[in-house]
DNA sequence: CGGAATCCTATTTGATACTG
DNA sequence: CAGTATCAAATAGGATTCCG
C-alpha cells in the first residue's frame, strides 16, 4: 500500500512501523490488485504481449491492465522486454524474483478452492 | 542470484480467467482486508474482545474492525461466542477452520519479508 | 463494553477517447 | 499495436455519534 494511512487529516500522524514492515500486508500488497492473479496466470504459462493478456482477459479495461502491469514492474515481478525483431514487440515476462511467487500463489489457490467448495 | 525457478506453479489444468471461481481471488477475498491479517495474527495468539483488539490495533476505529470482524465470521474464520459468565464476555477466536489459514498467513508472511528486505 | 448508523474521504476500477 | 488521458463509478476505510 502507497504511503501511510491516508484518511487521518486531522490527528497527527503516528505511523506505526511495525505496521507498515508487515510482511503479510507487503505481500498483499503486491498481488492484491483485481487483475493480477491473472496476469500472474498468463505470464507463468508463457510470455505475453500487451493484446494476448487483453485476449486472455476480455474484461480487463487498457488503462487498468497498464496499470497494473506497472505496479507489478515496480515490484521487480514483471519485466517488460521489447523484442529486437522487426517489428519489435513488446513483451512481458515473469522476472526470475517474479517466478518466487509461485509457491504461494499455489498455496492461495489451494486454500481459495478449498474455501469456494466448503462455501458451496 | 537463485538458480532456476524453484516454486514453478503447477498449471492449474483449466482456469478460464473470466470465472469469478478463481480460488486465489476467493482467498484474497477473504484475507484482504486492512485489518484482517493483524486480527488473525492477534486471535492466532489467544481469544480476544472486541476491546482487547482494538488496544493491540490502536489505529482501527470500531467501525472498521466491525466490518472486518463480521466479514470473517461471515466467512467462516472467527467465530463470535458471549460467555455465560457474568458479566457476559464476547470473544473472538479462531474457528477450526480459520485455524487452516495457518500456513498460508506463514507463506504470505516469509514472502513479504524477503520482498520488504528486497525493495530495503 | 460492544457495537450500529451515518457521513465523508481516498483509493481502485472501469469506460471512453485519443496518440505515436 | 501498445499504450496514455480523462472522467465517472464503485468500494474501502475512517470519524463521529448514538444505543442497549
């Protein structure tokens, strides 16, 4: 999460530290966004274009998919490769850190479907 | 640097992207919430009042830890239970299946800090 | 004490249009 | 193709107040 707790205008701000070092809350952080498991999903089966993670995902709006391909790039999980082709492409890739996440991602889809099924 | 990607996800044979049964959204879902990990780790260590979470939490209002607490019940992870002492106490605890959160809050946890560690 | 109701702000997401 | 800009809608979370 961007920042410190953003809807205290009036009372100062005492930001606790353990708070924003929360491991759980970073992790979250990088992998919350509406769109993300996906891309995550796509990008672990193969390298992605910008159009083939739109075809992948006819739902996702351009601006929110650049977005959050963005955020993930910040996050060291994706890199964005243009291709020496001609014509050069754009590509996107899970970096090698990126690939880290697989095991979690993997224990959240595990217990998520475990959830879903329990929740009929 | 690491060798080769060693969590590589397991494919999951078919997910179509367009279904909201995605397990890692649902347990997203159900984890999300700004409060909702520290209230698991809270009731991790020992059952809770409402007012003793809000002293471990100083930040969350009583609205806030209201919704988030109602959530998880909703959800199955806490459980809400006035004693029969008098004068009556409502705890929160864990219910047995908030419990098979454990491992999963374990691996959010180990990754974030190495992200956190990461990013410095 | 343990909340619910109400109101408000900030962040997130989506829709649409436009650009190099 | 691969995005950005702009605006609108939805949602999350906080502050304050009030109640049994």
């Amino acid at each position: 999460m961007k920042g410190q707790p953003s809807g205290r205008p009036k009372a100062p701000e005492v930001v606790d530290p353990l708070q924003e070092q929360c491991g759980v809350r970073a992790a979250l952080d990088v992998i919350r966004g509406r769109w993300k498991p996906f891309i995550l999903y796509e990008l672990h089966l193969r390298r992605c274009r910008y159009s083939e993670l739109q075809a992948a995902m006819p739902q996702v709006s351009a601006q929110a998919l650049s977005k959050q391909l963005r955020e993930l790039e910040r996050d060291g999980i994706v890199a964005r490769r243009v291709t020496e082709d001609s014509p050069p492409r754009t590509v996107y890739e899970l970096t090698e850190y990126g690939w880290t996440l697989g095991e979690l991602m993997d224990r959240l889809e595990e217990w998520g479907n475990d959830f879903l099924k329990r929740r009929g």
